[in-house]
C-alpha cells in the first residue's frame, strides 16, 4: 500500500505577510487560512503551508513541532505553453528569474525566489518520468 499523493507542503519563512503577498498575489494561490503561525494555501487539490520556523518548532503543539532553517524548496506544475504568460507575470510582479533548465525528459523548468529565499519552480510534467496530463 502507498499513499496517493501529497497533499500538504510545507516551507518555511519568517516574514509571514510577505510570503502571503507573494504566493497570492504573484502565484494567485488561494489563501485559505492566515495567522501568526502559518499562510496556507490552496494549489488544485493540495495545500501549501508557510510556516514561521520559530513557532512552529515551539513544543507542546497539538501536532510534533517541525521546522528548519535555510532554503527549502517547491515546484508547481506548469503547461510548457504558459511558461511565456507565466514570464511575464513574474516580471510584473518584480520576480527575477533565477534560471531556466531545459530537460532531457522534455520541458523546461523556471526557478525564482519567494520572500523567504526558498527555491521555486514552475516544472513541467514530464520531468520524473511523468506524463500526466492537466
């Protein structure tokens, strides 16, 4: 048996109201929960969460305390044919585009920053091996 997807993941920031602007307002993820310990977010059928590291590796939470430092990671799935629309949102959005990987599998992939420093992606389906469709 395994699980059939990830439904929650977790990044971590300290600046809680930059990072809600940032993946609302440059992503336009949902927001579906705001706070002092966590902006969450809606993304399809999964959610992204944004947790202060400093208060979410407090003990005596009702969940294990969790946390870390440095950058993390995140990639959203992307259409190769929106990647030009998703540039120029970026650029709109004052955004700088770190880097673009073409891969061998096909597709290419367009990596930024958000406020926190952690490593975004818009990656396109066919990396991995996959193949789904949206």
């Amino acid at each position: 048996m395994q699980p059939s997807r990830i439904f929650e993941t977790v990044l971590y920031a300290e600046d809680l109201a930059a990072a809600e602007r940032f993946y609302h307002e440059a992503l336009g993820l949902e927001v579906i929960e705001r706070g002092n310990l966590a902006a969450v977010f809606r993304c399809d059928g999964g959610v992204l969460l944004i947790f202060d590291p400093r208060k979410s590796a407090a003990p005596g939470r009702d969940v294990p305390a969790h946390g870390t430092s440095g950058a993390g990671h995140v990639a959203f799935a992307a259409k190769p044919e929106d990647l030009e629309a998703w540039r120029k949102q970026l650029r709109q959005a004052g955004i700088s585009i770190e880097r673009e990987v073409d891969w061998p599998e096909g597709g290419r992939s367009i990596y930024f920053r958000d406020p926190a420093g952690n490593v975004v992606e818009l990656a396109p389906p066919t990396i991995w091996g996959g193949g789904w469709k949206f």
